[in-house]
C-alpha cells in the first residue's frame, strides 16, 4: 500500500511541477521541433554555407534519417535563403 501512495505523490509532483499542470509539457517537448532550423543548423556546423539544393537535401537526410517532402525542402530551402545561405544551382 505504501508503494502505491508513494507512485501517486510522485505523479501528482510532477503534474504540479509543470508550466500548465497539465503535465502534457512533461510528456511533450515544450515547443515543436523546427527540422528546417535543425538542418540548417547542421549545415552552418560543418561550413556548408551557401548550400546548393541537393546538399541541403542530403543534410535533411542525414539529420532526419529519411527523405524530406518537397514541403519540408522548400521551407528548408526559404529558410537558408532569408539568410543568404542557399547557393540556387
């Protein structure tokens, strides 16, 4: 019996120690992850810059571990582009 009051205390803390008590910021990261920031990140990391598409393309498959969507390469591509980072070849 002691156990299981122990169990719900812990779970009632960490519901409570959450920003929404909801613990759903617990179960989840706070804030999505941006892949198209993470790519390009990586392609500043390894001096990629200004990236050609098809780098930008291979950098998406090596960050992500799959073949990105034309939607996520174009906002992969506008993103590096706002920068100046996107060599168009």
């Amino acid at each position: 019996m002691r156990s299981i009051s122990t169990f719900f205390n812990a779970l009632s803390h960490t519901f409570r120690s959450g920003n929404t008590h909801t613990a759903l910021d617990v179960l989840a990261p706070a804030e999505p992850v941006n892949i198209a920031a993470t790519v390009a990140e990586h392609l500043i990391c390894t001096d990629s810059v200004p990236a050609t598409p098809q780098e930008v393309a291979e950098m998406f498959m090596a960050v992500t571990g799959q073949p990105a969507t034309a939607q996520e390469l174009m906002d992969t591509e506008e993103l590096l582009l706002s920068f100046g980072l996107l060599h168009a070849s």
